[in-house]
C-alpha cells in the first residue's frame, strides 16, 4: 500500500537514507553565490531599502503571512532581478510527487514560486511567515528540487521567511548532493538585501 507524505513534515535524514541524498563539503560545488556577482546600481540600492523599510514596518504588526512576504519581499527582488523577463516565467504553487524507489511512499507538496526556462527548472522559492526558521525549510525546498524533471542540470532555491535568505543548489547527474549558502539578512545596519539581490542576478545570468 502505497503512503503519503507531505513535504513539510520531510527532514533532511529522511532524504538522505532514502535519496541518498549529501552534503557536498568542497566549496568549490556551489560558488554561484560568491564568485563574481554583479554590482548593484543607486537606484536598485533605493528599491531594497524600500523593501527594508516596508518589511519592518508590516513586522510591527504580526501576523506577517507567507503571502504577505512574497508580495513585499520576493516579488520585488524578483523583478529587480530580471525573472519576471525573458527567457524566464514564474508559476506559483505548483503541486508536485516524488518518490525513492521501491520504497511505497510518495511525497507530495506545492512549490511556492517556480521560475522555469523552457521547461527546465531554474529556481525554486519557499516561502515561510516571518516567525518560521529556514532551517525547517531547506528539507521542503530540496524535496521540490528533487522533483525537477531535468536531472542532467543544477538547480537551484532559495528559502526566506522575509527576514532572512538561504540559497541552496542540487545536482542529480551523477550523485545528489547540495549546498546551502550563508544566511543572509536584512536585519543588520548594513543591508544584506543587496547580497541577495546581486546574487539573484548571477544566478539569472548564468540560467539565462
């Protein structure tokens, strides 16, 4: 009989005994967020203090929902980084299975934002309320990219409770390993949003 699970309740050792899934250790596996990424211009300086400011002004008065942090936060970042252009489209809450083999379960769950290039899988985005720990979600966002129908190229994700910012990428051609990137957050004097905007913009360089 075959069971299912929901993808927010997977942790990372269920991936790894049944996915086989690791941690690439080398840093050199996941550079796309440290090596030459763009400059961020004056103007896209001014729009993410916007952001900032819009943020911390919505945290003042709690609840702050997974939808109310991809309006804010992830759409304009987004935009700002070139995914709302050619060659990329966006799809959100795109329902997904997977499962290991001969194993009887099958995991289901729906990505929050998918961003696809002809039919191949770029970025996946999960999102959480402003409360919610990444490290709770890096197991879901895996499992998404699992799910990615073009096994022979990287993918990548990224995880934000609208505060905070991981980014992770998965290769399935050979083994499936990943990496996670530093946590990055807007919450310090000097705004880590610029980061995550100017690596947002290498990753849609090179997928492009």
């Amino acid at each position: 009989m075959v069971q299912f699970i929901q993808a927010q309740n997977i942790g990372l050792a269920y991936l790894e005994e049944r996915f086989g899934l690791q941690l690439a250790e080398e840093e050199v596996f996941f550079t796309e967020w440290l090596e030459r990424l763009p400059e961020i211009t004056d103007l896209e300086k001014q729009d993410l203090d916007r952001v900032k400011l819009h943020f911390l002004r919505l945290v003042k008065r709690p609840p702050l929902s997974e939808e109310i942090v991809k309006l804010v936060v992830l759409s304009p970042l987004l935009n700002l980084a070139g995914f709302y252009d050619e060659p990329f489209y966006i799809r959100g809450e795109q329902s997904i299975e997977i499962s290991a083999e001969d194993e009887g379960e099958i995991i289901r769950g729906r990505i929050d934002i998918l961003v696809i290039q002809e039919q191949f899988w770029l970025l996946v985005i999960e999102s959480k309320r402003s409360s919610f720990s990444l490290l709770e979600a890096v197991p879901q966002a895996l499992v998404y990219m699992l799910a990615n129908p073009t096994q022979n190229k990287p993918a990548f994700g990224l995880v934000t409770n609208g505060s905070d910012f991981i980014f992770l990428k998965l290769t399935q051609e050979n083994q499936q390993k990943y990496a996670l990137s530093d946590q990055f957050t807007l919450l310090k004097r000097k705004n880590e949003l610029h980061q995550v905007l100017s690596i947002l913009k290498n990753l849609s360089q090179i997928l492009s």
